[in-house]
C-alpha cells in the first residue's frame, strides 16, 4: 500500500511539533507507600518533521507508547522519548504525560485521614544535543490576605490557591511527594480531604496565624527549591481565586542555578 505520509514536500517548510495529544492510556507511577499507584495519563507526543517530508506516520506514537506501558516515571521517560526518536526517524521528540496522584493526608488535630488529589506532569525532550526531563504538580493550598487582616477590626478573606511547581532535577530526582511538602508548608494552610470540627478551627486559626500573598507564597517555594542542591531549574505559578475580587491574582519564578 502506498505509505503517503513518506511522499515528498515541495513547499519548503520544516514543522517543529507535530504528533498526537488528549491521548488516554493507563499507567504506573511511583508511589512513597504503595511502591506504584495505577492511574490514567494523557498524553502529548510530538517529533520534528524535515521540510522534504509529508507528514508523520501517527500509529507509531501508540506503538511506541504501548511497548513502554510499565512503570512510567522520570528515570524511565528518557528511554520511552528516545524509542520514540528512533522509531520516527526525527531529530527531536518530546513526550508529556499529565495525571492524577494521590497522597494520604491525616487531618491536623483528630487525624482523620484520606485521599488528596493533585495534578502531576512528566515532561521530556531528547535530541542529539539535549536530554531534558522536567516533572511538576499542581497543589491546592489556602491563603489568607495579609491586607484584609491589617485593616479589618475582626476577620480577613481567604481563598483557595493552586501552586503549580514545575522542576529539574538531577539523578535520583526530587520525589514528587516532596515537591507537595514544599508546597503546602509554603502557603497560609495546606487544604485536606476530612476536617471534623476541631481541624476545621486548627485550621482557620493556623491560616489567620499565616497570612500570605500570593507573592509570599511564590517567595516561600523558591527558597526552599534553591535550597535544594538536587534541583537545577524551577518555575513556580501561585494563582489565586480571590473570593471578594472579581479577578484572579497570580505570581511566577522561574530560576535556574548558577
């Protein structure tokens, strides 16, 4: 059969990104108590394409994937980006994977405990001159506003906040659990799956003890990252939903050592 993506372009235009996304497939991550947790990725893959070649041959992408369906974590990505250069006869390709993880988290005062939510990335880009590998999470925390309670007789709002950490690390990575800790000791109160009564009032006092902005909270993590002599590269985003503001605030850093 004639394989049409391989006929020849004339028009002159190389492609930086073309492949496949939204794709669903379930996978294995690392997990700090369970050895590995089974959830679902979505994932985006993508390889350069010359400017003599049609186009790209898609079902090579699922190919690749499905023959890596094991354990997929930041040592393993490497090897899955790079079987996917080969296979496609590409200079560069970049796989990103974004899924669920959960951590169990025990309520501050009755130690309640159930499941938190956040939203993790793998990320990583392999070339003849580069092998980059970049992994995240997105973390809902509380913040108080420093401003509300300097000028408010009593009370002060508070908001839920998302902390989405993006890094580089050197090997063996940073646990992703880590990068959580980071996140949720940096904000006014992390936010927990069961508050009875008592862990409700710990912690509406704990965050009222704890005002931040969402500049103190960027402020907070990149401290701590730089701190940490496993980690090359960050960039932080702090988004707040500003329950009395019809906007959203935000704050970002991007660093990298020296």
């Amino acid at each position: 059969m004639q394989d049409t993506q391989s006929l020849p372009d004339d028009r002159g235009v190389a492609i930086d990104q073309v492949g496949i996304c939204d794709l669903a497939y379930p996978v294995r991550v690392p997990h700090p108590t369970m050895g590995t947790s089974a959830t679902v990725g979505r994932f985006t893959m993508s390889v350069d394409l010359p400017a003599s070649q049609k186009g790209t041959h898609l079902s090579r992408f699922v190919e690749v994937l499905h023959e890596h369906e094991s354990e997929l974590s930041v040592a393993s990505l490497p090897a899955l980006v790079e079987h996917l250069r080969r296979r496609l006869h590409a200079r560069t390709a970049r796989v990103e994977v974004r899924f669920d993880y959960f951590l169990e988290r025990a309520a501050p005062v009755t130690g309640k405990k159930g499941l938190m939510h956040y939203e993790c990335t793998f990320a990583g880009e392999v070339s003849d001159a580069t092998r980059e590998i970049r992994f995240g999470v997105k973390v809902p925390v509380t913040t108080l506003c420093p401003c509300s309670k300097a000028i408010s007789d009593y009370g002060a709002h508070n908001q839920r906040s998302y902390v989405t950490l993006l890094v580089r690390t050197t090997d063996p990575p940073v646990p992703l659990e880590r990068l959580v800790d980071v996140v949720e000791s940096s904000a006014s109160s992390p936010v927990y799956p069961v508050l009875k009564r008592p862990d409700e009032r710990h912690v509406t006092m704990h965050a009222y003890d704890n005002p931040a902005f969402a500049e103190d909270v960027v402020r907070n993590v990149a401290v701590k990252l730089r701190e940490d002599k496993r980690i090359g590269w960050f960039r932080v985003h702090v988004e707040n939903i500003e329950s009395i503001h019809n906007h959203n605030a935000f704050s970002t850093i991007e660093w990298k050592r020296g």
